[in-house]
C-alpha cells in the first residue's frame, strides 16, 4: 500500500475542513497585506516603515487575543463529538465575555504602548511619529475582530467553515476600497495618510463581526447549539477552562510573533530601508504562515474530535496527513519565494532599495517555510488533544532562548545585519519544528499503548 492510499480519506477529509479556514485564516494577514500595499505606493517608503513598526507591536496584542478565542475550538470540536450541545451554547456565552473582555484590555495595553514605547525603540523620529495614531486605530479594531473570531472559532470547532471564509474574502476587499478611498482622499475625503488604512481596518472588522453574528443566531444549523446560549450566565470554571487552553496558546503565539516582532524593532535600529524592505517581506512570509496556520486549525479540530471520541488511531492518521500536506504546500511556497523574490516586491514599494534587500530577505523565508509550517500543524494537533503547555515551553526555548538570541548575535554584534537577524529566527523554527513533532509522536503512540493495554485488560 502506498503512502497515497494509507492516507487517501484523512487527505480528502481534512483538505474539505482545512481550505475555507486557510482563506478565512488568512484574511488577517490580508488586512495587513492591503495596509502595506496601500501604504508603500501610496505614502512612500518611511510610511512603510511606519507600517511596519506599528505592526510590530500590534502584531502581539493581536495573536495573544487570536491565541485566547482559539480556547474554545477544541473544546467545542470535542464537546461536539460527545454530542453534548446543550454544552457547546454555554460555552459560546462564556467564549464571548471572555473574548469581549479581553479585547477590551489589549486596546488598552495598545493605548499605553503607542505612548510610552514607540518612542524609546530607537527609531527614526519621522516614523514612531506616523505608527502612533495608526496603532492606535489598530489598537481598537481588536475588540470586533475578537467578537468575529469567538463566532468564528465556534462555527469552526463544529465543522461549519465556509461563511467565515466569505466574510473574510469580502471584508478584504472592504478593506482595500475603504483603504485606497482613505488614504488618497477620493471622493471629496481629506487624504489622511497612514490613518487612512488604519479607519479602514476598524470599520472592515465592526462589520464582519455584525455580519458573523446575525449569520450564527439567524441560521437553522446553529439552532440545537445555541438554544442553552445565556449571556446573563456567565461561570468562572468555564472560562478557566476556555483560559486553560487559550492562554497558552496566546503564549505559544505570542513567543513566536513576538520574536519576528523583536526582530523588526532590531533591524529598525539598523535603518528605514532595512525595516520596510523587512516589513515586505515578513508580510509574504506571514501569508503563507497564516494559510499553514489554517490548515493547522484544522488539524486542532479533527484531533479534537477524535480524541473527544477516543479514536487514537483514526486522529494518528489525520494529523500525520496534515503534516504531510502542509509540508507540499509549503515547498511550493518555498519556490514561490525563490523565484520570484525579485519580482514580489514589486508589489509593495518601487524603492529600488528596498527591494533589493527584500529581495534577500525572501531567500532566507524561503530556508524556513517548511519549518514554519510544520512547527504551525504540530502545534494545532497537539491543542485539539489538550496538550498546550509542554508545547508552549518549546516555543519559548525555540524563539527567546534561541532564535531571537542568535540573531542579534549575527546581525548586529557580527554585523551580518538583517540577514543575519533572520538567520537566527530560521535555526529558531527549526527548533520549534523538531521538538514539537517529537512531542506528537511520544503523546500520540502513549495514548495508542494506553488504550490497547485497556482493551487487554477488559478481556
């Protein structure tokens, strides 16, 4: 039997799960992707640069909510396969009141940071002058971007994952009108610059909220899940229980984002040129990762299905099928990159300089996307089984301990500069890639051997 046919069904059935989460999953990074675009031919390159800083810092206010509205999924992906719905409905009211909370918070967080950190980081005056109202803005849209994703997450967690994905194909494009519109100030608008992409963030994500709302209370499909849903009844154990998997995986995101997001304030110390043409090329980088974190999503709710019915074998296959497709699709990203590195850039700045460094940069994101793909699925498989704080200790090792240390020790003690920073943060994904498969393999086969030495047992 082939490799092929071995897995044939777990291929077909998480591809059918896993491609709308991936276009849903990646519209996050779109929004930053159009933000960028916009910004870099419309405002020039130190706008770019201001894009990028404020990305910087936002990008961790911004997984660390992604990483707690995760929570719930893999509870809901189990809950699910016990079929306790009543369950699911009151894990939703408490998902929200979490989620609307923590939102709240990281706005706030985002207010302090624009104040007190943007201006000691070192960096040009001109562009911590530009991100400050711009991280602000952005600051705010996390609170309907976390509303989306508690609607989002727990459609997801039941297996429903085309509106999200259409939601977020058309609040992209919202996006990109709304962004444009602003930033050049058509239609009789007063051009506003960097704050232009920023207005349009906000409104682009009070609107999927609405509309992933209306759309999960209003259709028939949601109707047994939701009919125990009471936001009056909010219980302290069951949002520990949501914090229980969500904060360490917000932590696992956080380790990592904040590394790359280090990385960029280092390379900001270096230069404008160096942190834009970073910027670009982080922002490709992050497309695939998002599209790998999709189909890592995925593979977190059809383990947790699985290990929610106790078929160790059935969620073996599926998560060794996961790792099989994730790592095609990213070396054929990996080509992507390699061939067209001088030619990608081009779609965010006509900086000549810029583009030649991006142009580097791209060969290096090239290097790891097999390891960023891989380390995104492992840690999605092993969420969807419950296990999140083993594998959050090996994203700290991976990127703080390892990473980032070694790449401020090529680039800038070495003067290897940008390279050598993200030279660094490849031997970190790499890092993380290997001990969290490791962990896969030794909780997965452990689970296996338990159940076959109960079976024994009960004959």
């Amino acid at each position: 039997m082939t490799i092929y046919q071995k897995y044939k069904n777990h291929y077909r059935d998480n591809l059918h799960l896993a491609i709308p989460v991936v276009i849903s999953q990646v519209g996050h990074t779109l929004v930053q992707t159009s933000d960028s675009i916009i910004v870099g031919h419309f405002a020039g390159t130190v706008s770019l640069a201001a894009v990028s800083l404020a990305n910087s810092v936002f990008i961790i206010v911004l997984v660390i909510g992604i990483g707690i509205s995760y929570g719930s999924t893999p509870l809901i992906a189990q809950l699910n396969g016990r079929n306790d719905y009543d369950e699911c409905g009151k894990l939703l009211s408490n998902s929200l009141f979490l989620n609307v909370v923590t939102g709240i918070v990281l706005f706030l967080l985002t207010i302090l940071a624009s104040t007190l950190v943007l201006g000691h980081l070192d960096q040009t005056p001109e562009v911590a002058r530009q991100a400050r109202p711009f991280l602000i803005l952005l600051g705010l849209s996390i609170i309907p971007m976390l509303i989306f994703n508690t609607f989002k997450q727990f459609a997801e967690g039941l297996g429903f994952t085309k509106q999200a994905m259409l939601i977020s194909i058309w609040g992209n494009l919202l996006n990109i009108c709304l962004g444009i519109t602003f930033v050049k100030g058509f239609f009789g608008i007063t051009p506003m610059g960097i704050q232009g992409v920023g207005y349009s963030t906000l409104i682009d994500r009070c609107v999927m909220a609405i509309v992933m709302g209306v759309y999960l209370f209003k259709s028939a499909r949601f109707e047994k899940y939701i009919k125990s849903f009471v936001l009056s009844r909010i219980s302290r154990s069951r949002c520990f229980q949501i914090l229980k998997i969500g904060a360490p995986v917000a932590l696992q995101y956080t380790f990592e984002i904040g590394a790359f997001s280090g990385a960029a304030i280092l390379i900001g110390t270096i230069g404008y040129n160096e942190q834009a043409a970073h910027q670009v090329a982080i922002n490709l980088a992050s497309i695939t990762y998002m599209m790998s974190s999709g189909l890592s999503a995925a593979a977190a709710i059809k383990s947790g299905n699985h290990f929610g019915a106790k078929e160790h074998e059935n969620l073996r296959y599926s998560a060794i099928s996961s790792y099989h497709i994730v790592l095609v699709f990213m070396f054929a990203t990996a080509c992507v990159f390699m061939l067209g590195n001088h030619i990608l850039p081009w779609m965010y700045t006509s900086d000549k300089i810029v583009i030649s460094i991006a142009a580097q940069l791209l060969i290096i994101a090239a290097l790891f996307q097999l390891f960023d793909g891989t380390q995104v699925v492992g840690l999605g498989i092993l969420r969807g089984m419950g296990d999140v704080n083993i594998p959050t200790v090996i994203t700290f090792i991976a990127y703080w301990v390892i990473g980032l240390p070694v790449g401020y020790i090529l680039g800038i003690i070495f003067h290897l500069g940008v390279n050598g920073i993200w030279y660094g943060l490849t031997l970190g994904l790499m890092t993380s890639a290997i001990l969290l498969f490791f962990r896969f393999q030794y909780i997965s086969r452990k689970h296996r051997q338990d159940k076959a030495i109960l079976i024994i047992a009960q004959d």
